[in-house]
C-alpha cells in the first residue's frame, strides 16, 4: 500500500525541537548540579573541620603525657646518676662518709647552718652561717674532741646582716 500525502508543504507541521526549553532545562540542571556540588563541598568541609578538632584535641592530650614521660625520663636519669656516684662513694671511700657523717652530726641545731661542704683526700672544707662566734667555736671544739680529725682550723670569719639578724659567716679547714 502506497501512501501519497495530498497535503501542500507549507502545510506540513514539521516536527521542531524546542531549543529555548531545551537551554533552559539544561541551565536549570547546571544551577541544580552547582548547588548540589557546593553542598556536598561544605558539607565535606564540615566533616574535615569536625576531624581536624577532635585529632588537635587528642594531640594536645598526647603533648602533655609526653611531657609527663619527659619528665619522668629526665627524673630516672638524675636517680640512676646519683644511684652511681653514692654507690661509688660507698664502695671507693667508707671513710669519707664517715666523715661526712661526723662534721654534720656535730653541727649545733639551728644555730649553724652549712652551705657549702667540699671534700677531698687532705681535707675537708666547710662554709657557713652562724648566729654567733661562740656557736662556731663551739663547733669547732665538739669537732677537735673527735678521734678521727687531727686538725680543725677556723680560716675566717665575717659578719653579715639577713634581714634583722646578724649572721656569722665562716670557713673551717679540717684535717682528716
């Protein structure tokens, strides 16, 4: 079967595409798309934010146990230095503690007072503040009256004042 259409051209609807629906549907779509993609980026923003705050928190809590482990290293270090150098001194010169034992037990209670003690194979030295001359003689003769000292000598004296009081200071040589 033939078909023969009778109709003119210019009669003919012809089929066309709406182009002005057509751009705006698209730029519809494009605004759509640009909205839903700067949502989705701020809210993968947030999401990072969110992180970023709860690792700089635990960074700081780790900050301060590291420091407390710091710390707490430096400590050991100091205890096992003096650990060393008592166990060396106990070992290398009993008689040097001895010594010590004696100079600071004779010291008259808070009356004298050391502050400095230094001692080596010859002799012992001993700096410090006193209220009075007859406290540091006093000092030194409990000192003279040991058996294990064969000199004591006072090597000066000088007077100070600390506020309201008046406070000797001296230097004493002792022959071990």
């Amino acid at each position: 079967m033939i078909r023969i259409n009778l109709l003119p051209k210019d009669r003919i609807k012809k089929k066309t595409v709406p182009l002005k629906e057509i751009y705006l549907a698209s730029l519809v779509l494009a605004i759509l798309g640009i909205i839903c993609s700067f949502v989705w980026l701020q809210y993968q923003s947030n999401k990072y934010h969110q992180k970023i705050a709860k690792l700089e928190t635990e960074l700081k809590k780790y900050k301060t146990i590291e420091q407390k482990i710091i710390k707490i290293k430096k400590d050991k270090e100091e205890a096992i230095k003096k650990l060393v150098i008592l166990s060396q001194l106990i070992k290398n010169s009993p008689e040097m503690i001895k010594n010590i034992h004696i100079t600071i037990k004779e010291i008259p209670a808070k009356r004298l007072y050391l502050t400095e003690y230094s001692y080596n194979e010859n002799n012992i030295t001993i700096k410090g503040n006193a209220l009075d001359l007859e406290t540091i003689a006093y000092y030194i003769d409990r000192l003279e009256k040991t058996k294990e000292f064969k000199n004591v000598e006072l090597e000066g004296t000088n007077i100070k004042k600390v506020k309201d009081y008046k406070l000797t200071t001296f230097t004493i040589k002792v022959i071990p």
